[in-house]
C-alpha cells in the first residue's frame, strides 16, 4: 500500500468519523419528531446516489448479482428489503432517542450494535468464543447500565425512555449489519447501500403518510414532511447529504484505502467524538456515570474486536 493511498484512507476516515459524529447533532437541533428527520434524511441520501447508480447499472449491465450461496436463506432481492425495513426502524427509534436523552447516551447505546451480531452468531449460527469476548460483553452491559444511569434511582422518566429506545435502535442497527453482510455476497457495496436506503425511505414514507392520514391521525402519531422553516429544510438536506451520505461515502473510501481493523476501531470513536461536539455546541453535561459508561463500553468493544482478531 502506496503513502499516497494510506493517507488518502486517513483522510477520508477522519471525514467520515466527523460527518457521522455530526448527525446526532443535527437531528438534536432540528424541530421535527426523529422519525420525519429520518424520512428526509434517507430520501435525501438514496436521492443523492440515484444518479450514480443509474450511470453504474448502465455501464455495467445485470452483472450485479453474483453466484447464490446455499447458506443465504432470504432471495436476493429480498436482501436490501429487509435491510431497509430493519434501518428504517433503526433510525426511527434513534432519531426519537435522540430527543429524549442525551447525544452521548443516543450514540454509545446505539452503537452496542456489533454485540447483538455476535450474540445471534452465538445462539443460532453456533459460533464458538473465547472467554475475553464474554468479559469484553460485560464491560459493555455494565457500561450501558452506567450510560442509563441505572445503579442510580434519580433519573427521570423522559431520560430513561430515550435510553430505551436507544438500545431498542441498536438491535435493529444489528439486522441491518447482518443483512448487509450478506447482501454484500451479491451486491457492490454502493448497490446495496443505496437498495436499503431506498427501502428505508419507503417504509418511513409510508408510515409518515399512514399517521398523518385521517384513517390513523391521532395526537401521539400526528406526522408532517410539510410546514417547516427553510432553516429546518436546510437542516433535513444537510442531514441527508453531509452526515448519511457524506459520512458513508467517505467509510467505503477508507475501506478501499485500509485495512478493516483499523476503520472498526475508529469507527468506535463516533459516539465519544459526537459526545464531544454536543457538550460544546449544545451544552450537554457528560456527566461521571457517562464518562464511565463511555469508558467500559469502548473497552467492551476493544476486547471482543481483539478476541476476535485472535481468534
């Protein structure tokens, strides 16, 4: 590997951890219900690539989908579906999270994702682990409980149903990583981040839609994508073009340019990096027990990925 490629991978890497870091931020600014600030955030990002992939699938004809494998147990076009239903439902909850708790709570909760992969390859793909994997997850579980504030009785209950949901969103991230893993047997990554964005935008759309219909208006599901300001519109376009599609855009490029554990481990830092940014642009405390959680999550996350590089 080339200086020039190595630096161009840092380059792109540090970008993509700063567009993403970001994201929490904008949504926590933006006077919308989480779930609107995700329709417009994936409609915006699978937009923003439509071009790119209709010059793509041109050029390259049907030679997307390579050759099955008899242990993928969904059909291929099924694939990014699924993946996009489970992403919406991920951003949805997050996005709402994000509203209800603090930026650093949203993050390091939501990012427990890789977890839930491990625990499914665990008890149904019958994986075997070694015993620092099983510490590294009990790093992790006190970590949350920390982040949550639970070995504490004084929190309140707007906090705790953001944590909630936080960890509710992670499972779903979890479903998404899965299925994008196998989508990747038989799609570009390009081609199957922009299928499950577009499948995302739909199931969000359509949810948006249904509640703010007459059939299901009520007042705990009343939606709207219209009557905002131009400044939130701006927001909703920065969200789609810089923090979705910037930000992966620019993780797709680091992986081309490093090796994976190197983008996994900084990867790690979104959350701690966004944490960051709200405590000086939105004035959130990051409180003891936080710094904490943060601390013991991340170590959680280190030992499994070296248990896993070991293994």
């Amino acid at each position: 590997m080339g200086i020039k490629s190595r630096n161009l991978g840092y380059a792109a890497l540090l970008l993509s951890v700063l567009s993403l870091s970001i994201g929490p931020i904008i949504v926590k600014s933006i006077n919308a219900p989480g779930i609107v600030s995700s329709f417009f955030r994936m409609t915006i990002s699978a937009a923003a690539l439509t071009p790119l992939m209709m010059i793509k699938a041109f050029q390259q004809g049907n030679r997307y989908i390579s050759q099955s494998h008899s242990y993928d147990f969904l059909p291929v076009f099924f694939i990014p579906v699924t993946a996009g239903i489970a992403s919406a439902v991920d951003h949805s909850l997050w996005s709402t999270a994000v509203r209800l708790t603090s930026v650093s709570n949203a993050s390091v909760l939501n990012g427990i994702a890789p977890i839930w992969v491990c625990l499914f390859a665990w008890l149904f793909l019958k994986e075997k682990f070694k015993k620092s994997f099983w510490f590294g997850l009990l790093f992790i579980i006190c970590g949350a409980f920390s982040m949550a504030n639970i070995f504490s009785t004084n929190f309140s209950n707007g906090f705790n149903v953001g944590d909630i949901l936080s960890l509710l969103s992670s499972f779903f991230y979890a479903v998404y990583f899965v299925m994008t893993q196998i989508g990747r047997r038989h799609y570009p990554a390009t081609t199957q981040m922009w299928l499950s964005q577009v499948f995302c935008a739909v199931t969000i759309g359509f949810f948006v839609s249904l509640w703010s219909s007459d059939v299901c208006s009520s007042d705990l599901f009343s939606y709207s994508i219209t009557g905002y300001s131009k400044e939130e519109y701006l927001r909703f376009i920065l969200l789609g073009l810089f923090s979705q599609t910037g930000g992966y855009f620019f993780f797709t490029v680091a992986l081309g340019c490093l090796p994976a554990t190197v983008v996994s481990l900084f990867s790690n830092a979104v959350p701690a990096v966004s944490a960051l940014i709200a405590s000086i642009v939105l004035k959130e405390p990051f409180l003891p027990h936080q710094i904490f959680g943060c601390i013991a999550i991340f170590l959680g996350i280190f030992v499994i990925n070296q248990s896993k590089l070991n293994g």
